[in-house]
C-alpha cells in the first residue's frame, strides 16, 4: 500500500487492486495558523424577529424540479500532477470519473468530464459556467477528483482554496441558479488523520415566481458532499476507485429516483463506514476507516425527478 505522496514509498506502477491509497499531502501546517486566527463574529444588533409568511401563501418544502434540463454536472478528474507538487499518479480515479459520468447522466444531467487541470483552468471553467443561461435547469452539479487538503483541492500544477471555486454561484453572482439546488462532491483527503476505527456490538414564496418582499442569503442552496471529515485521509482503491465514490454511484442507481438527496447521502455515509476498511502491507495504513461528510445550506428536500 502508498499513499498519494509517496509517504509508504514511490506511487504509481506499484500500485494493486487488493490495496488502498489516500488522497492526501502528508503536512497540515499550511491550515493550523488559519484556525488559530478565526476572529469571534461580533453579535449583531437588530430584531431578531423571523421573516413573516406573505398572508395567502403556503410555504414549499420541495425544489422544484419542472424545468426543461435536469442541469449541468462538470466532473474534474485530476490523475497526474506536475513533479513540483510532489503529488503521486491518483491511479483507480478514472473508474471514478467513469461511474460518476454514467450515474449522473441516468439521472437526467448534461455531463462533462474534465482531465487534469491546472488550477487556472479549474477556476477559469467553473467561471464560464456559472455565467451561463441555467434559466431552464433545476440545478447544477460539480464533482471534483483530486488531491487535497483541509479547505484545498489540487489542480495539476498546485493547490486552490475550495472556496475560489465554488465562490461564483453564489446567489449575487450567478443570478439563473438562485433558489436552485448547487450540489458539490468533493473526493480528496483533507488532512492527514487515520480513522482507527472501534469495536461496536453488532419558502413562502412559488419557486418561479420573483417577489420583492423577501431577500435570500448569497450562500443557499449549496451542498457540500465530501468523502471525509475535516483533518482525515480519504481512502481510494487503484482497481475499483475510492470508497466514496462506489458508495456514491451505488446508492444512487439504487434509489437515485426514489429517495430525498440527505436519505441518498446517509446512505453513503452508511456504505462507507460499513462497508469499507483499508487494506495495507504497512501497519501504520492497515485496517484503517473512513466517514464521509454532507455540509448543507439547501433550504428544501431535493428529488432527481420531475
């Protein structure tokens, strides 16, 4: 078994089937100070009193998925990096990419596969499609296969802050996609922490109408599906692909159609712990588990059907 930096030794050609790899840079040090210097958000002074429901009108707890396009899904699927990155060869990421195209266009997307980027090309095309027409789409989806760190996806040639790429759907800036569904599942490690496991017993308002009368927050209706939790590896097998992303694809050809975005996802949580634990020759890697991890700002339940 090697990890994604060449900790257990040289990646590439070494790789098998019958072993697991990590999506990580074996350093941390570049996100402590970052948490040492968050600053205490001051209280705001102001009512505290909740918006009212406009008199007559039923809130919706559903998005509404009656648009002509299901959306589009940009898949980036970064396998080879530049030597000064450090950054081993992400062999099994291909059978994700894959399985990702194909499940996510039974699901009714416009799916486009993007090879390894740099960092100016990440951005620069997660750019143009925010600024495209999404009038007639339900929703968009982007699914990033890389490298990573807490906060940081790699790119090719270096490292980005997550963030910079998401940063242009907000719902000041890319205006045909407020109020609809921006979905973000992100395959890479973000830190550096083993997961050792442990023995256990067995809106008021119409979703096309515009009304002046309401404002909505510029980060809603995102959702961030990550295959771990913050300051962990995230395990990917060279011959079958990570365990996020087969749990992922499982899931979703089983009840893409049938079940609530957040029930799909618990059920990859599930899957993932469950069903996967790492495989090594080195004891340090060996045995190992993994726990997703869904950070939502949707604001209702999300069906793949009209």
């Amino acid at each position: 078994m090697a990890d994604d930096q060449g900790h257990a030794g040289e990646q590439g050609a070494g790789e098998s089937a019958g072993t697991d790899a990590i999506d990580a840079k074996p350093d941390r040090t570049s996100f402590v100070p970052s948490l040492l210097k968050k600053k205490k958000k001051k209280k705001e002074d102001g009512s505290t009193q909740p918006a009212s429901t406009p008199k007559g009108e039923v809130p919706t707890y559903k998005y509404n998925m009656n648009f002509e396009k299901m959306g589009k899904c940009i898949i980036i699927n970064n396998k080879n990096f530049d030597r000064v990155t450090g950054m081993g060869i992400r062999n099994g990421t291909d059978k994700d990419a894959e399985a990702l195209f194909k499940c996510f266009r039974s699901l009714g997307f416009d799916v486009v596969v993007h090879n390894d980027c740099t960092c100016a090309e990440m951005q620069a095309l997660l750019k143009r499609a925010s600024e495209e027409d999404h009038t007639n789409s339900a929703c968009f989806a982007c699914i990033l296969l890389s490298h990573g760190e807490e906060n940081c996806i790699y790119g090719k040639d270096g490292m980005t802050a997550i963030k910079d790429l998401t940063v242009h759907f907000r719902g000041d800036r890319c205006k045909t996609l407020l109020e609809k569904p921006k979905l973000f599942f992100i395959q890479a490690c973000r830190g550096t922490e083993l997961d050792d496991g442990v023995q256990a017993d067995s809106g008021p308002i119409s979703d096309t109408d515009a009304n002046p009368r309401y404002k909505v927050p510029v980060e809603a209706d995102f959702l961030f599906a990550y295959s771990t939790v913050p300051g962990y590896y995230s395990w990917r097998n060279p011959g079958r692909g990570s365990w996020f992303v087969q749990a992922l694809c499982s899931i979703l050809e089983e009840h893409g159609k049938d079940l609530e975005l957040m029930q799909i996802l618990t059920r990859v949580n599930y899957r993932v712990a469950r069903h996967f634990e790492s495989q090594s020759d080195d004891p340090h890697f060996n045995e190992k588990k993994q726990i997703p991890c869904v950070v939502s700002m949707l604001t209702k339940e999300l069906h793949f059907r009209k």
